[in-house]
C-alpha cells in the first residue's frame, strides 16, 4: 500500500495522519479571507479506526491535504516544510 502522510496542527498538537486511512472530513471556513489575513478553516477527519481529528488549515494546508486524499501517488508531507519549500521558489 502507498502511504499518504501529512502533518497537521490538531485540538491534540501536532498529529501525523495516514490518508489511506481516512474514511471521510469535512471541511468549515472559520474566518474569511482579507487584506490582512489569511483564510482558516476547521476539518474533521474521520479514520477507519473510529478517532475524528479536529485539524487547523490555511489555504495551502487545505489544498495538501485534498490533493493527498484524491491522489493515488505516495507522500510524507509536513504542511509545516511544505511551505517553507514553497516560500522558498
């Protein structure tokens, strides 16, 4: 099996999630985007195990983690190092 892992600040601190295990999320916006700030939104992702996770996301750290649940290649990503690379080019 191809592992999907991302990195993500929960209600618990900072949890590292299996996708491949994730059954289901949803997805609330929180505060909206503006001049100053960013957008924020509240998943909960829910694990075949039973466990739902509350996890704070930004834009970016939303797009991550959709695109690892939709794709089928293998990722160990910490949304944290993510965007230093990105910041970074």
């Amino acid at each position: 099996m191809i592992r999907r892992k991302i990195t993500m600040r929960t209600t618990t601190g900072r949890t590292t999630i299996d996708v491949n295990y994730c059954t289901a999320f949803s997805i609330r916006e929180v505060s909206k985007k503006s001049v100053l700030s960013k957008a924020k939104y509240e998943l909960d992702i829910h694990m075949q195990s039973g466990t739902i996770f509350t996890a704070e996301a930004d834009d970016k750290e939303l797009l991550v983690f959709t695109t690892l649940w939709e794709t089928k290649h293998e990722h160990n990503l910490s949304v944290i190092e993510l965007k230093e690379e990105l910041e970074w080019k």
